[in-house]
C-alpha cells in the first residue's frame, strides 16, 4: 500500500505544504500564510480544508508521516500538537543539523544553520550535481554554497524584496504605494516606475551580482546557480538560473528517506 508524507515549508510569510507518495510524487500542494498564533487545533483544520479540494479523504487519515522546516519556531510545537491530535497521530520529523544527511556542513558552527537551507541543499541534490550555488528568495534572500563534496561552506542574508519594499514605504514619507510590476527598462519616467524599477530590478541586480562575488570570493566560479523561492515569481533572473520553485519541498522529502 502507498505511503503519503506531509512536508511543510514554515517560512515567516508564507507556508507551503506538500503530499508526496513514498516514491517521491507530489500528490497535493497547497500555499498559506503563516500564523505564529495559530493553534494546534486551528492548523489541523486549516490544513484539512486546503488538501480537501486535492483529497477524497482528510489529510490526516492520508499523511502516514510528517517532514517539518520551520523558520518560526512557536510554530514546531503547534504542527506537533496537530499531527499528534486526533484518533491517528503521524510521526514529525523537525528538519535540524543533527539529522542524518548526505553532505556536509563545513561551518564553525552549524547548529545555526536553519532548517530551510538545510532543505534547499538536500533539495539540490535531487536535482543537480555539486558544486552549486543556491538562492532563496523569500522573506530574507539567503545563498548557500555547496562545493564538490559535497558541503556547505557558507553563503549570504539579506533583506528580501517584500521586506526591503516594506521598509521604503515606512521610512519614506512622501514615496506612495505602488504595485509590484517589473518595467520593461530600468529607467523609469515616473515615480512609480522608478519605484517599480529600483524596487524589482534592484533585486535582480542584487541576487546577479552578489551570486557573482560569492562564486568569485570562495573559488567556485562556473558552479551551477538553482533559484527558489516566493519571490521568484516577481523577478526575472539571467538564464543561467535554474527556476525550482518546490526545491524546499523535495529536500524535505530527500531527509525523511535519510530518517526513515
């Protein structure tokens, strides 16, 4: 009988969650925002409502085990609390460094490596041999390097677009909200396109350009550039980015098979 594994992606905006059979098909996706304060009991039925559209059967009489990735942690007990619930608890695996894995973490310290970019190089895996560099593109933008080892040696934060947009209208009184629409040239003639522009093309210029410096400064230049991400969604990235918008899900789902 097929297995399914539930796999959720907790980032500070948003969450993704995944039904994946056993063999690594995706079955069901669904996308929500996160809630620090949800209960254990609002996040079962939150979730059941969102797979019922996907299912014939709840998600909880579906989901033979639970993969985790969380950002905000309030939230790890409250996906325990809901997978434990009910007449047929499920199994939580909560992504971390102690977890068996198959590359390394050359780092001084990695237990601070979060659990979302642990994922996105169990994901890369899946898809693309090492060396590699990784862009998450979310609420914070990280990169991650993973040379030929395969290990992560390091990479870069900083502020994702929806954060940076956010901070320019709160600190700059007169700039008025405008959409997030990528013009077609850099150069805007109005102050909303130049908005639009600086805010969207920026970005781009940011992820290209620090890719750029972190392949140069660590010797990896030529290694491969895998992109994920909400944001992706917004922005036009060089061809040489690979666009893999469920990278995090399947590097949940590479570590459930290592933690079987």
């Amino acid at each position: 009988m097929t297995q399914y594994w539930l796999l959720l992606d907790i980032g500070n905006t948003h969450t993704v969650a995944g039904l994946f059979s056993e063999v690594g098909k995706v079955v069901a996706e669904v996308r929500f925002r996160t809630d620090p304060l949800a209960t254990a009991d609002e996040y079962r039925v939150h979730l059941n409502q969102l797979f019922a559209e996907h299912l014939e059967d709840s998600i909880w009489e579906v989901a033979e085990r639970a993969i985790l990735s969380t950002v905000v942690p309030v939230l790890e007990k409250t996906v325990r609390g809901a997978c434990a619930s009910g007449r047929r608890p499920i199994e939580v695996i909560s992504i971390s460094s102690k977890l068996k894995r198959d590359f390394e973490l050359d780092l001084p310290f990695p237990d601070q490596l979060g659990a979302d970019r642990l994922a996105n190089v169990a994901g890369a895996l899946t898809i693309a041999e090492p060396p590699f560099l990784l862009v998450d593109a979310g609420t914070a933008t990280t990169f991650c390097l993973v040379d030929a080892r395969p290990a992560y040696i390091g990479g870069a934060i900083v502020p994702g677009l929806d954060t940076s947009w956010r901070a320019l209208q709160s600190r700059a009184a007169k700039l008025f909200s405008v959409e997030l629409i990528r013009p077609q040239s850099a150069v805007g003639n109005t102050t909303e396109t130049q908005i639009q522009s600086g805010v969207l093309q920026g970005y781009e210029a940011l992820i290209e350009g620090l890719a750029d410096r972190l392949l140069r400064d660590s010797g990896l230049e030529g290694a491969k550039l895998i992109a994920t991400g909400g944001c992706t969604r917004l922005i036009t990235l060089s061809p040489r980015f690979d666009i893999q918008p469920d990278l995090t899900l399947l590097g949940l789902f590479r570590y459930g098979l290592l933690n079987g």
